[in-house]
C-alpha cells in the first residue's frame, strides 16, 4: 500500500510540474514581427530617437488624473526600452518641455528632428488599457517612426489581451479532460492528478498575474523588433 501511494504521489508531483512547464512557457509568449520595417533601416544612422507624448485615443469623458498617469508610465516604459537598444533618447517629458505643450503631434518629422537633434521621430497611438488583477489585461497601440526625411522606417501594433482568471479555468479544463481520457493511467488514480493540475493552474496564473508587469512585458515585446542602435553617440 505505501509503494502504491509513493508511486501515485511521484506521477502526481511529475505531472503538476510538466504542466507548470508548459504553462508558464505558454504564458511567455513569442515576440511579434513589425508591421513594417525599411529595407536600409541599418544604413538610416538612427541614433537619437524623440518619443513623443503617447496621444490617447480612448475617448475617456472622465478620470483625467489616472489617464495622464497612464500615458506618463507608458512614455516611460517606451524611452526606457529604447535606450536598452542602444538609442539616445528625447523623453515624451522632455519634449513637452522643450515645446511649451504646443501641439507638436502636429508637426513634422523634418521640423522635430531639427528642433530636437534627432534622428528619428517616435509616434504613438494608446486606443485601449486596462491592468485589473486577475481580471482583465489589455494593452492597445500603434507605433511609428519616421526619420528626419519624414519617410516612415518602422511601424508595429501591438494589441494584447488577457482574462488571467478565465485563462486559469481553461488551463485547468483541458488538463482535466486530457488526463481523463489518458487510457494510461487507472481511473483510481485520475482524480488526484486532475485535482493537482487544476491546484496547479491556479496557483501558475495566480503567481505570474501578482509578479509580473503585462504592461512592461507587452512594451518590450513589440520593441523586440527594433533594431538595435550600432553605437551610441552620446
């Protein structure tokens, strides 16, 4: 009998961690492809890439301080995954600044560039947010450069949506039916590993939801597919 329940709590403990595996590479993701890049993007001599102030399409009637807290955490988190890439950076702060709070979205890439000693000009859309624990994770967003000719060099989208608490009961569904068709494995010994699996995919998405930043991780993605600067003059 203990053999039988050692045995029973060795497949359980080696199938709860396959799928913590498995469920936490799917979690990762992959990187996405841009949108568009220009062939001679390497021959451009981008160095210093502006961020302009992110413009937000989300039509909000109200809550305007939580909105300009929004935008000011994702200008942050775009100026800082660039300049990992080896980019010198003018920040969304600085060029509003620089620029009296004029309405610069409005201006051209051969002016800004001129006007803030840049090589490429970085706009970008905001048409959905939300980071609700275990809830609902969204983020919506189109970006483009230009650079100094006004000829758009790289353009991407990124549109990432999550439910964290409906994608836990989907995880722990499909884990329950594959083990219960698992001819494999007794009907005895089925119930202990679906309730294990199940406590599993909780406890995964659970974790992950509290410890990461979906906000942060989704900006880095879709920047993945910038090239990066050759050398930083500055």
């Amino acid at each position: 009998m203990d053999h039988y329940k050692k045995n029973l709590a060795k497949s359980i403990i080696n199938r709860v961690l396959l799928f913590i595996i498995i469920s936490t590479a799917l979690l990762i993701g992959c990187a996405p492809t841009p949108t568009f890049i220009k062939p001679d993007f390497d021959q451009k001599q981008i160095k210093v890439i502006a961020v302009m102030p992110v413009i937000d399409e989300r039509n909000l009637a109200d809550d305007t301080t939580a909105a300009i807290k929004t935008l000011t955490m994702i200008e942050e988190l775009i100026s800082n995954k660039i300049s990992e890439k080896n980019y010198d950076v003018v920040s969304a702060s600085t060029i509003k600044k620089l620029m009296n709070d004029k309405a610069i979205n409005n201006l051209t890439p051969q002016f800004l560039c001129t006007e803030l000693n840049a090589d490429g000009i970085l706009f970008s859309e905001l048409y959905k947010y939300a980071d609700e624990f275990y809830v609902d994770h969204s983020l919506k967003m189109h970006f483009s450069i230009y650079d100094a000719k006004g000829d758009s060099i790289w353009v991407n989208d990124l549109n990432d949506s999550d439910k964290p608490f409906l994608s836990a009961l989907g995880a722990s569904l499909g884990w329950s039916i594959g083990v219960a068709v698992d001819n494999k494995i007794s009907s005895k010994n089925k119930l202990p590993i679906i309730l294990g699996g199940v406590a599993a995919a909780q406890l995964v998405y659970t974790i992950v939801d509290a410890v990461s930043d979906e906000t942060s991780q989704s900006i880095d993605n879709v920047f993945k597919s910038l090239p990066d600067a050759k050398r930083s003059i500055r």
